[in-house]
C-alpha cells in the first residue's frame, strides 16, 4: 500500500445548491456536480471511465453514464456504508487509477435527506431483523440516541462537559458564517447552545447535524495526468480504511471500551505510515461530524491529542480559525454547511490545499480527511 503514496490526485470538486427541499431527482444533482467537478479539472465528461459510489446512494452508474454521455467505464465499484464510506470511496477510486483501470474516476454522493428520507428519524412497525431487532423493541431508534450513549460514557470517564461539546459546534458556525454555500448562518454563542432544548441526554440541538438536499461530486485521475489540468491537484499523500472486531453500525457497544475505537487507532497508524508524517504535522483537518461528540473521541483516536483530552483540547481554541492549532472543518462540516455524509469535508480539503477555502488556513502543507467515528472508517491526507 505505501506505492501508493503520491500516485493519484483529486483534480475537480463540483457541487450543487445544498437546501432543505430541492424539487429535484437525485441523479439530475449527482449529474449537476458531476458536470462542474469535470469543468474544474478541465476535461469532458465523456473523458470518465470510472465511477464509485457509495452502497448507500440512490443513483445508480448506469445512469450518470447515461446522463454524461460516457461511451464506456472500465471500473465501477462502490463502498459500503454512509459516513465512513467518503475517503474510502477516494480510496477505492486511487486504487482503480493507480492499478491503470481508469484514467479519470468519478466519486460522488447525492442525496434529499431534508425533502425525502430523513435520516434520524425513528420508524417502528414491520419486520425488523439483524443488530437492529436488539434495539427497536425498546424506543432505541434514532442516532442522536445511539450517540448518546457513547457521549455519556465520555464524560463519566474523562469528565468531559456539555460546554465542552459546544465549542465544536460555536467554532464550526462560525466557519459556516464565512461560507456562502453554507445552510446555517448567524451567531452562536456557548450559552446559545446551552440553553438549547435537549434531543437525547446529553446531545443539544446545535450538537446534531442537518438534514440536507445536495450533491457533491470530484474526480481522481494520475499524479501524471494531474500536472496538466486545470487546478492545482491535492495529491493523495496516504489513504486507509478500517473495520474491527465486534463492530456495528454506529451502536457499537460490545467492546471493552466505548469511547475509543481499534478500527480508527489501527487506520490511523497505517495512514500515516503510509504519507510518513505524524498528526503533529496536519494544518487542518475535515473531521466527520454528524454529532459533536464524533469530533472529540475522533481527534483522540486519530492521535491530534491524547485519550480523554478531547474536551480540553477543542474548549482550548485549537480547532478554531484562524488561531488554533488544528482549525477543524472550516466549511462548517455537517452541523452548519450540510450533511452530504461527509462528501463535503473532502471538497473542503481539497479547498484548503488549493489555498481557495472561505477559512483558509495560512501555509497549508498537510491538509487530513476523516470520515465518521463509530462505524467502519476512512481517511486521506491530501497536499
């Protein structure tokens, strides 16, 4: 794996209006951002010859074939999963690039999360199998509950406070309030988020991501190819995904400890094996937040400070632009820019190490992707 180093770039980003109700298909998004993520690097749609979607999506390769007017794809592939499945997916296409089956890959995520199904919202009724039938009969339905749990036991360990929680989410709105893609604007204090009503003990609203209607699309090709494109290419540095023993999908309870997670320890090591730097090196870096308590076990695990010291850490400044030592998910991440599942935070490294975020971090060098905590994970590290 560590030939890969270097090997492959992302060469176009394209997205499309992210709101609460589209009125649109998700294919006409995902072929929307297809268009602008090929008008960015600088070649034609019908150049792609390879697609990689996640498990998860709605839109299928056929159809952007169809919708582009691509001749032939040499590679489709998917990934499994939601949020851990977006630096996998860059993943999966570098290693079709890399491999010399495909030159240019499309990677994207389409969804009506706001206007059609909504994550997040609890549904009873019917047949329920697998890890699920554990869990329905007794009201435990919806994701802010599930990391609820994780979040509680956090702070019974390490002390961790609600306050503490919400100087992710103050920090990330005021990222937001400098992006004009962002959906969520306006200010938010530390008492704001304390007095907001509570969604599962101890999650506060400003503590749970949006639902959103949106697309985001970009395109992996050569280092080679790279040089000659439009953009500046973030070159792909070190890549890894993981999944670990007794693992379930966001409710992973069974383990000796809930509040740090073998597959993100062990993904992180060979990640950054793999791009020989340390996490003392990143400038900044996109972290998946779909909750806020994702952010803080997520910088533990990742090796950005040490176990139980995340709530600290991000009380201390460290992840805020433009000051901080780590400014964490200057787009405004899921919680105030949109919630693409986390596809939002690879444009948005990209961005920074093109130097054109709207929170652009001076001297970007290293510029690291996580994708979510509590399920099968990924990452990059893009320079």
């Amino acid at each position: 794996m560590d030939s890969l180093k270097d090997q492959t770039a992302i060469v176009g980003i394209g997205w499309t209006e992210f709101s609460k109700s589209s009125g649109r298909t998700e294919w006409s998004m995902a072929t929307e951002a297809a268009v602008k993520a090929c008008a960015d690097a600088g070649i034609a749609p019908n150049q792609i010859d390879g697609i990689v979607r996640s498990s998860f999506d709605a839109v299928l390769q056929h159809q952007l074939v169809k919708s582009l007017g691509i001749d032939e794809l040499t590679y489709h592939g998917e990934v499994g999963f939601g949020g851990g499945a977006p630096c996998a997916v860059a993943t999966q296409a570098a290693m079709a690039v890399a491999s010399g089956m495909a030159e240019y890959v499309l990677c994207f995520r389409s969804v009506n999360l706001a206007s059609g199904q909504r994550y997040g919202v609890s549904r009873a009724g019917g047949r329920v199998g697998g890890e699920m039938a554990y869990y329905t009969p007794y009201g435990f339905l919806a994701p802010a509950q599930w990391i609820a749990m994780f979040a509680q036991r956090h702070m019974h360990e390490y002390g961790t406070t609600s306050r503490q929680l919400g100087a992710i989410a103050v920090s990330q709105r005021a990222n937001a309030n400098r992006n004009p893609n962002a959906t969520m604007k306006g200010a938010l204090t530390i008492d704001d988020h304390q007095s907001a009503r509570i969604i599962a003990d101890p999650l506060r609203l400003f503590d749970c991501c949006l639902n959103t209607d949106g697309c985001c699309a970009f395109i992996v090709t050569s280092a080679e190819r790279a040089r000659d494109l439009r953009q500046r290419p973030a070159f792909i540095m070190g890549m890894a995904m993981g999944l670990a023993r007794n693992q379930e999908v966001v409710r992973t309870y069974n383990r000796p400890s809930m509040t740090e997670f073998p597959e993100t320890k062990l993904t992180s090591a060979r990640l950054f094996r793999m791009a020989g730097v340390a996490p003392g090196d990143i400038d900044v870096a996109q972290i998946y937040d779909h909750f806020t308590p994702g952010v803080l076990i997520a910088l533990e695990d990742w090796g950005f400070c040490e176990k139980g010291q995340g709530g600290p850490f991000v009380e201390s400044g460290a992840i805020s632009w433009p000051d901080g030592s780590l400014p964490v998910n200057t787009h405004g991440g899921n919680l105030s820019e949109a919630y693409i599942h986390g596809f939002t935070h690879i444009l948005e490294g990209v961005r920074q190490v093109r130097g054109a975020s709207t929170s652009q971090v001076k001297d970007v060098e290293l510029s690291f992707v996580a994708s979510a905590a509590f399920v099968p994970t990924s990452a990059l590290i893009l320079h």
